[in-house]
C-alpha cells in the first residue's frame, strides 16, 4: 500500500503535460529546436486553416490532438507570457488568457502591412 499523501494527478493535470510534451517533441523532431517561434499559433491555427507542404496531414491530426488536450487540461502552453513570471519558457496559460493573446496577435496581424507583394 502506498503511504503517499501526494494527491494523484487529475485528468487535467496528466493532459497539461502531455501537451507540453507533445509540443516539445514536435519542435524537437522537426526543427531540431526546443521551441520553433510561434509554435504555439501555428499549432493552433492548422485545426483551423489548415497546413501546407510536407507533412501537412500530420500537422492537421498533430493540431486536432493538441487541443483536444487543451480542452482538458484547461489552457494552452505559449514560449512566454506577461500574465505569467517564468526564467525560462514555456509556460502553461489558462484558456482565456490563450483566446486573448490569441486575438491580439490576430489583431496585430491584420493591421500591419503584408509581407508578400
């Protein structure tokens, strides 16, 4: 019998570190990165908008599970957040916190100049 008065890690807990480490695995696998700048949106958008190029299947099944598992875990891991103090990305933020900086990047975007002619 266990005399540990640790408590067992809830379903949230268990699907909050396997995203994380579903994301470092990526970066790690594909870009030989701890973690690819803008990971986190680019993970989150191809669910969305789909991906392109090679492995493009991979990354839409790869986005879907990733939040499936943020649905759970109730947030999303970003490289750094102001809402959250940390010496080293990344850093697991609530899902409400994610949709707002989700939207301000989105807004950001649309308002600055395209990159392409």
């Amino acid at each position: 019998m266990n005399d540990s008065t640790e408590p067992s890690p809830t379903r949230a807990d268990l699907a909050r570190e396997l995203l994380r480490y579903k994301m470092l695995e990526y970066s790690e696998d594909f870009a030989c990165a701890t973690w690819l700048v803008d990971l986190e949106f680019d993970v989150w958008k191809w669910c969305d908008e789909g991906s392109s190029g090679v492995g493009k299947e991979y990354n839409i099944r790869f986005s879907r599970e990733c939040r499936a598992l943020a649905e759970i875990a109730g947030g999303w891991w970003v490289y750094e957040d102001e809402t959250v103090p940390s010496d080293d990305g990344p850093v697991f933020i609530p899902m409400a916190r994610w949709l707002e900086k989700l939207a301000e990047r989105t807004r950001r975007v649309k308002s600055s100049p395209s990159r392409h002619p």
